[in-house]
C-alpha cells in the first residue's frame, strides 16, 4: 500500500506544484525518488513529530497541500495536540499518512503497533479518516484525499497487500465498497483486515455459506445509510478490523444498528482491548487476539 | 528615534493598556499580567514593523504575526482594533456569551488573526512552516512569532528552533516575553531557562536582548537584518503600567474589583 500511495502522490505531484511531502524521519527506500523529483517541496523534519505537523499546518496555511508520512502511532498520537489543534481546529489542508496499521509491525512490539488510532482520530471534529484495504483503494483515495481541503488520516497497512478489488472497481470516499453478494451473513471490514476478509468469505462460500462482504474503506465520513440498508437484510451483520474494539469500525457500526430502532444479530471482530505482549509476525499477532481465523457460526440452515 | 514619534508609541500604548484593562474588568476575564508585558512589542510590530494592510488582511505577501502565548489575547485584540483591522467596538465583544473575541485565538473570529491557538508551544512550528513555505515561492514576506518564557519550557519549542536554524530560516523572527513570571510561580524556579540567550544561541540563531518596554531599543532589534532566524529575548514586567499588578503572580489570574479597576484606569490616565 505504501508503494502505491507514494506513486500516486508522484503523481499527483506533477500535475499540482502545491503538494508538499513531509517525513518526521520515516520512508527509507519509499520516498527516495519523491525525495529526487520534488527536492524543494520535500522536507525531513528529523524525529520530531509536535513540530513536524505544526510545520505542516503552517506550510498548509501559506496555501501548500501538505502529505506527512510516518508510522502510525508517530504521526497520529505522539503528536496528537498538534494533530487536534493545529490541524484539524484550524482546518489545515494536511493529510496524515500512517504506515503500519494493526499489528503490521508484529514483532516490533506495542510501540509500534496501531489499534487506538481509528477511534482517536474519527472523534476530531473536521477529520476525515480513510482506511483502505487494499492497493485499489489505496490509489483511488489518495486522489481523493486531494480533493479534500481539509485534515484527512490515511491508515495504511505496509507493502505486499494483495489486490482485493478488480482495476476497474469505483472507489468512492464516504462510500462502502460491496466486494461479494450473499444471503447468509454480511461481513463488514476495514483498512487492512479486507484480505482476511475475503479469504473468511471464500473459505465459507466452500462451505456453502454466501457471505456478503462490505469494505468500509471510510471511517469518516461514515457511510451510515449503506448500514441501514444492510441491517434491512435482517441477516447477522459481523464486523472486523485490526484496531481495538472499542471505538474503531465495530464501534461505528454498532451506533448505527442502535439507533435504527430495529434489531439485528450483530459481532464486533477486533483486538480485545488489550497491548500485546507477544513476540512474533504480523499473522502470529493476530493468532493470538483471534482474529486470524474466522468464527465458529451456527447459521439457519 | 524622533521624540514626538515616540511620544505617540507611548501615547498608543497606554491607549492599549486602557482597552485591555477595560476589556479585562468587563469580562471579570483572566491574563491581565500576561498582556500587559507585551504591550510595546505589539505595538512596535503593528506600527512600524509589519507590512499589512488592515483593509487586505489576507494580501499573500503580508508579513504574518503569530501570539503563540495567545493568552496575551486581550493585548493583541486591542492593537488590531486601532491599527483597523475591525472596529474598535469589538473590544466590548470579548470572552461574554454571544459576543465575538475569545480568550484564546480563533482565526476565524477577526480578521488580523493569522492562526487559532492557546495551548502553547504550537506558534513556533506554524511559524517555520509559513517561513519555508514563503521562503520555497520566493514570497518577500516575513514571519514573526512571539513567546512566552514559561511556553520555553515546552519540548515542541526546541524541536521548531532546531529546525529553524537547521533550514536557516532568515524570513522567521522570535520575540520572546521574558517576563520572568510563568503560571505557578518565578519563571527560573519552575524550571531554569538560564542561559536564555546561550541556549538560542548554541541552537544556530541570532541573538539579541533589549528592554522590552522601551522602543528604540525594540525597532533596533526588529529592524536588525540576519541571515539566520532571528531572536530578540525582550525583558519585560508582567502587569507592566499598573503599579500593584507588577511583577506578581495574582494577576496573571485574577481579574480587577471596581476599586482595582478605578486605581489602575487613574494610574495610567495620569500616563498620558
């Protein structure tokens, strides 16, 4: 996913001579050749991530698109006030790019893993939060992200994501992205939980279960009208992320189904509300919060 | 500096001290102390330093000003009403319900107001970007940010300083209001900020410190060219021009009693 967002934003770049790149120290072998084709709209702030959004917004204010990349925890909480105040208050047109989401960075440990960021920053008045899933949304809300003239949070995950959606899938912000049909459960993901998602799906659709699948690539704006319709289905709605679950996708989702006055069969997926103490892989982190193999479901047959 | 021209400084400054004073007592509101120290380096900037334009308040190449210790609000709103940037009615407008000036900064509350703030330590970083950026489109203007001592305290501070200097910054200008005096007690016994210039210094900028009431000494300082950002460590008086609000603690918090305000209004009516 990050190769793809810093080609598009290459891209991007070429056409719009006011989109800047800012790096609080992070993009070795990502960033190199922005780095070469834009040198004087390229800035490493060192490892200083208050000043580095402070920076951003200023550069924002003075008329710049500003890009600030970093891993997740960095450029989201370790600067949160900055984040708060200076951007979204303000309303600086500075998006926030984070690597790493969930648990991307596994054996790295809690410090660098991501599963408070979802809910921190869909509670910031004038944020939008995108949290695509795979390379295909990756590209398409990058550009849609400069659209925007305010805060944006970007959650990627890393690099190696596979392509989820066909290349000629429309991805359209604040709009969920229906990836299968089926009748017997509706299983809604987001950012980089939508592969898992998809292998659940196929690995039920083997069973003879027909899942609908729904990738809610936008946290914020939420799409709360495609939830309504989903919920209409009056089949059981499970939700999955890679994020605490308290506040994040499942959190979302659960406001909607409460206040739609109807009820519907409903479980949140996610990371049980607990830092990892355990050492291993990205996958083996997921093991062990199970969320890496897909529920025991008893279905009406 | 020609008298009568410094006259008149003197003459606008008590005028602000007034309105602040004014604003202060209507508003039973706060930070007294804290605008009071920064009178004359306001005045300085708004008068004969900044390029602006009241009537283009968002002209590109204006030179920008950022109160990162916003709580000195009063001061600011009080100077950007008699240079015109909005009727000098406005100052009635301040901190009470519905009204139209808040405590804090909200950029979207007048024009003249370049950036929304009031925790500190975020108008230095803001600042380097609005330097970088003017500095990258070959944009003539400059920016100028003032601080608190006690705001030094914050670590954000000095990752912007660094930054500055590291990216020699020669549009960006600090003032520091070296008031001596921070939330809960004498600003060097909180946390020693000795030696203010050296630290500045070490960190790659240039350096200067001058009285920070007194205007001759201000413009020199404002005025001085550098190839490097810029400081002017300003020492200052917190309650400056009101006898028993000098150099206390209390009136960076309280606000005056009618008796208070009546003796603070005669002291500085006998100013003029």
């Amino acid at each position: 996913m990050r190769t793809t967002f810093i080609n598009t934003l290459r891209d991007l770049a070429r056409k719009d001579e006011r989109i800047f790149l800012i790096t609080i120290d992070m993009g070795y072998s990502v960033l190199e050749q922005f780095r070469e084709e834009f040198p004087d709209r390229f800035l490493n702030t060192g490892i200083a991530e208050q000043n580095a959004i402070g920076v951003a917004a200023g550069l924002a204010l003075s008329g710049k698109i500003v890009y600030v990349y970093s891993i997740i925890p960095f450029v989201t909480m370790r600067c949160f006030e900055q984040v708060r105040l200076d951007l979204a208050y303000n309303n600086a047109n500075v998006k926030l790019v984070g690597i790493g989401a969930g648990m991307t960075y596994g054996p790295f440990g809690a410090s660098h893993h991501s599963i408070e960021d979802i809910a921190i920053m869909r509670s910031i008045p004038n944020m939008t939060v995108l949290c695509p899933g795979d390379p295909i949304e990756t590209e398409q809300l990058t550009r849609q992200s400069y659209e925007i003239k305010s805060p944006v949070y970007i959650r990627l995950g890393k690099n190696g994501e596979p392509k989820i959606h066909s290349e000629e899938t429309k991805i359209k912000l604040g709009h969920a992205t229906q990836v299968t049909e089926g009748n017997d459960l509706i299983l809604i993901t987001t950012s980089n939980m939508l592969e898992k998602g998809k292998k659940w799906v196929d690995e039920w659709k083997e069973e003879g279960i027909s899942v609908r699948l729904i990738s809610m690539h936008t946290i914020k704006p939420f799409d709360v009208q495609t939830v309504k319709e989903l919920i209409d289905y009056n089949i059981p709605i499970i939700t999955l992320e890679e994020h605490n679950i308290i506040g994040g996708l499942g959190s979302a989702v659960a406001e909607v189904i409460a206040e739609s006055g109807k009820a519907v069969s409903f479980k949140r997926i996610g990371v049980p509300d607990k830092y990892s103490h355990y050492v291993g892989s990205h996958e083996f982190q997921r093991e062990k919060f199970g969320i890496a193999k897909k529920p025991d479901i008893k279905f009406r047959k | 500096m020609q008298t009568d021209e410094n006259e008149k400084l003197k003459t606008l400054a008590n005028t602000i001290r007034k309105h602040v004073l004014n604003m202060v007592m209507y508003a039973q509101s706060s930070h007294i102390g804290a605008s009071y120290s920064i009178v004359e380096i306001l005045v300085a900037l708004y008068t004969n330093i900044l390029k602006i334009d009241p009537k283009n308040p968002t002209d590109p190449y204006r030179d920008k000003f950022l109160l990162s210790k916003a709580h000195g609000s009063t001061a600011l709103y009080a100077v950007l009403a008699e240079v015109g940037f909005f009727p000098l009615e406005y100052l009635n407008r301040y901190y009470v319900n519905d009204s139209i000036l808040p405590g804090h900064l909200d950029r979207e509350s007048v024009p003249g107001i370049e950036f929304s703030m009031g925790s500190l330590g975020h108008g230095l970083s803001v600042g380097v970007g609005m330097a970088i950026a003017n500095r990258q489109t070959k944009n003539p203007g400059c920016i100028f940010v003032l601080l608190s001592d006690g705001e030094c305290n914050e670590g954000s501070v000095w990752e912007a300083i660094m930054l500055a200097s590291h990216l020699k910054l020669a549009n960006l200008n600090v003032i520091v209001d070296y008031n001596k005096i921070q939330s809960f007690g004498r600003t060097n016994e909180v946390i020693n900020q000795e030696p203010v210039l050296d630290r500045w210094r070490a960190f790659g900028w240039d350096v200067c410190e001058v009285d920070g009431h007194n205007f001759d000494r201000l413009l020199d300082a404002l005025r001085a060219p550098h190839t490097r950002p810029k400081v002017i460590i300003a020492h200052t008086v917190k309650g400056k021009g009101v006898s028993f609000m000098e150099d206390t603690l209390d009136w960076h918090y309280k606000s005056p009693n009618k008796e208070q305000y009546e003796q603070a209004m005669h002291e500085l009516e006998n100013l003029d």
